[in-house]
C-alpha cells in the first residue's frame, strides 16, 4: 500500500468534530440498508450458515458446549456435533449480548454483523483518507457500505462481516503504527490479526500486504509481532485438525471439520481451467458484488496511478479466490472478504473521474440513486425475504416443542438445510427428503430415541401425520 505524503503524516489522531456530515450520513446510510426485517427468522438465502452459528451459540450460552468446541444440534453419535471448521469469535460475542442483555439471539446475531459492517466502513473512510484524501476516502467507503454483497450477509448470522471489520481495523492500526510508531497501535494491529486468524484462518493471506508495508518502511521487527499473532490461531487449528482425525478418540463426534473441508477443496478442483468459473467470477462482480457502476469505477481507478501501492492487497485476494475457486463459485458470500480493497479501487476511480469531469451536485445525487438502486435490485429479495418454503418452519418448530422434551432427540426434514432443527431446540437429524430408505433411516433414528419426525415443504412420508399443520406435518417415526 502506499506511503502517506508528508502532509497526511502529520495528521493527529482524528476526533469526533474533525468528521465531515458526509462520514456520519455513510455510517446512518450503512445501519439503515441493513436494519430493515432485522427480526426476521434466520431463512432463507445460506440458512444453515447462519443457524449453525447460532446453534454454536445457544450451545455455549446454555452449557451444553465449551468455547474450545463450537457445537451444533445435530446429533453425532450419542452426542451433540462439534464444528471444528473455525472459531467463531463473532458468534460467541452475539451470544454473550444475549446471555447479558436478554431478547433474541437471531436479533444479536444480525445486530452484531451490522455493528462489524458499521465499524467497517468507518475504517474503510479512516485509512483511505490518511492516504488518498476526503473524497476518495468517501467513495471507497461508500462502495463498502452499499455493495449487495455486504448488504446481504452483513445483516445475516455469519462471520463474513467480522473478517472484513477484523481486516480493516488490523491494516488501519498497522498504518498508524508505521506512521506514529507508538506501541499501542502495533498491539490492536496483532489483536486484531489474531482475531481475524482464529476466525478463518485461510485469511492468513493478509500477512502479504502486512509484511510488504512493513519491509517497505523498514519496520522488519514486525515479523515478530505477527508471529505472536498467528499462534492462538496456530493452537486452535492444530487441535482441530488433530481432534477431527478418523482414527482419533473424538471421531465420532465431528460434525464437519478443517480436515474434511481442506480434503475437499485442496488441492484446488479442475475449476481453474473453467471458463465457467472465471464467467461466474465476472457475473459476480459485476452485479451481486460491486454492481455494474462500481465495476466501472473500479477500472476506472486503474488509470490513477496510485493504484498500484495496493497491488499486495489485491494480490493477497486474488490468491485467496485461486487457493479456494469452489468457494467463491458455489457461495457468493466468499466475495465479501475480497471486496475491501476492491472498494478502495472504486475511490480511486471516482478520483480520476471527478478531476476530469467536474460533475454537478446534481450528476453526484443521480449517481448515488442509481447506486442505491442497483444495490436493492441484487440485495433486498435474498437480504429482507423470507422464501414461501421457509414459512411454515415456526409454527412447525412450536409444535414440536410442545410434544418433546428438551433433550429428547427428533428428526427434521427441510429441504437440504438444518434451519428446522435449530428452531425446534432440540438435538437430533435432518435428512434431506431424497434420502435413499427413509424407512430403514428413520427405523435407526427410532433406536436412538425418536419419536417424531417433522416436515416442511417437500413431503417423503406417504402416510397420515400425527400433526397436520399450515405448511408443515409430524409423523411418529415408527410409523
């Protein structure tokens, strides 16, 4: 990334006043995108992302789980299921909101991702200023706040929106310790790079732009610190890599792990050699992501020449998207963690284009409309919606907590997804309805303590229900 000139260096510490109406409006601009239906069931578009995070938790919240051991509903053995894939910082702190401050945990957790696309974007404005100035520094951060792409997923229960808050806030302090050298910085830039580690830790990517800012400005000790951040990342993921072994005491336990999802993603799939995927890839960007203005802003950036100082972020992002091409093909929430310096690109090219074009308030204000629009056009249906099929999962997930116990265990079917099972609060399956033998599966659930079996949407039973509900039935397992 590039240096700051002279005259930013000598920039204090920003303070509230400092700010123009501009940062204040894109910070109520970036809560207000994101807040509408904030109380609607976590549904719909990546559903089992989000309730898994929940799940992880409720479990914690309530004593079923250790923190060391995120743990979903889904029974594995006689047991709850670990989900030793990350460690979810950003779940964990939506349910410590809630353990203290009561209320909804869906809520917490979507209030929690606001709050991390909030912060977001005020760093966002923070670092492009000191480097690029006010305006580049508002257009970058504007990207930021009404990308589709952040909209959807940074008002969902997921851990998209903490790795780009984690992101920014490492580089931003990393800046103002090069700039100041003053040791607190350095300590909340490892913090943070510890953080955002331990939640993914395929974000280790960051160290390349890291590294190279800090060897440009012959802060080499700083490889030091960041060792010290990668070891609680480190520590984590080597137990989990080792506890999720097939032949290890815990293996009946896992749920899903590292291990599997590095064996089924390394090394990377014939993907690469697709022109699909890199057609995917341009579709993406071009709408869910950035959106057609943004993706012209951003080759527009490519004519102003202080674009190629952040050429070690990109580069770092562009390595991510080649080391995990499944990810980003199947699950356009992957892109989130990309966008940032994409975002800085779209700055740099309303830079370009306001020096040489001069527009009116007036040409601003329509683009902005225009922006807003293209935002809502990709984001409002899969952000604020839930889908017809998801609609009978409540009232479904209430009756079955009246027939159960709390631990009793019970089976669900929804389609491929474990939404239902975590609305019912209870430990147990969910099989998809095209499961082979359903009969000879449900015969072995029945074993382990299953007395029912709940339905939404696609119904495989074939015979009359105990419970016969709007848009859901449950049937006693043993027929």
């Amino acid at each position: 990334m590039p240096d700051a000139d002279a005259a930013t260096h000598s920039i204090q510490p920003p303070q509230l006043r400092q700010f123009p109406l501009a940062f204040w409006t894109l910070l109520a601009l970036t809560a207000a995108v994101r807040l509408p239906a904030i109380a609607r069931p976590l549904l719909g578009n990546f559903a089992t992302k989000s309730v898994v995070y929940a799940m992880i938790a409720r479990n914690w919240v309530e004593g079923r789980a250790s923190l060391w051991n995120p743990t979903v509903d889904v029974l594995c053995g006689d047991s709850r299921g670990w989900h030793l894939v990350e460690f979810p910082v950003s779940a964990y702190l939506a349910g410590w909101l809630w353990a203290v401050l009561g209320g909804s945990l869906d809520v917490w957790g979507r209030v929690t991702s606001v709050a991390f696309c909030v912060g977001s974007v005020a760093l966002m404005y923070l670092l492009v200023r000191r480097r690029e100035g006010p305006a580049t520094a508002v257009a970058a951060a504007t990207a930021l706040a009404l990308s589709p792409v952040s909209i959807i997923y940074g008002q969902s229960f997921m851990l998209e929106a903490s790795l780009v808050f984690f992101t920014m806030a490492t580089l931003y302090a990393h800046d103002r310790w090069l700039d100041r050298r003053r040791t607190a910085w350095l300590i909340l830039a490892c913090v943070c790079l510890a953080l955002l580690l331990l939640t993914k830790i395929y974000m280790i990517v960051l160290l390349l732009p890291l590294g190279w800012m800090a060897v440009r400005n012959r802060r080499v000790g700083w490889l030091a610190a960041a060792a010290l951040a990668i070891i609680p990342a480190a520590v984590w993921y080597t137990y989990a890599y080792q506890a999720a072994s097939p032949d290890g005491p815990h293996a009946e336990r896992i749920y899903f792990s590292l291990r599997r999802s590095t064996q089924d993603h390394w090394p990377p799939p014939p993907l690469l050699r697709s022109a699909d995927f890199y057609r995917q890839l341009l579709d993406d960007l071009s709408g869910v992501v950035l959106t057609p203005i943004g993706v012209t802003l951003l080759l527009a950036g490519l004519m102003n020449r202080r674009w190629r100082g952040y050429i070690p972020w990109l580069v770092a992002m562009a390595i991510l998207v080649l080391a995990l091409p499944r990810k980003f093909y199947e699950m356009n929430y992957y892109t989130l963690v990309v966008l940032p310096p994409l975002c800085v690109m779209i700055g740099l090219g309303w830079q370009t284009i306001y020096a040489r074009v001069r527009p009116s308030r007036t040409a601003i204000a329509v683009l902005l409309s225009a922006v807003m629009i293209f935002s809502l056009r990709y984001a409002a249906r899969p952000a604020f919606v839930t889908p017809a099929e998801d609609r009978g999962v409540l009232a479904a997930a209430e009756a079955v907590r009246k027939l159960t116990d709390v631990d009793e265990p019970i089976v669900t079917v929804h389609g491929s997804t474990i939404d239902l099972l975590y609305y019912c609060n209870r430990p147990g399956w969910a099989i998809d309805p095209d499961t082979p033998d359903l009969d000879a599966v449900l015969r072995s659930y029945r074993r382990q303590g299953a007395r029912y079996v709940v339905v939404v949407g696609r119904d495989p039973m074939l015979r009359e229900p105990v419970i016969r509900g709007e848009n859901f039935q449950i049937y006693g397992v043993g027929g």
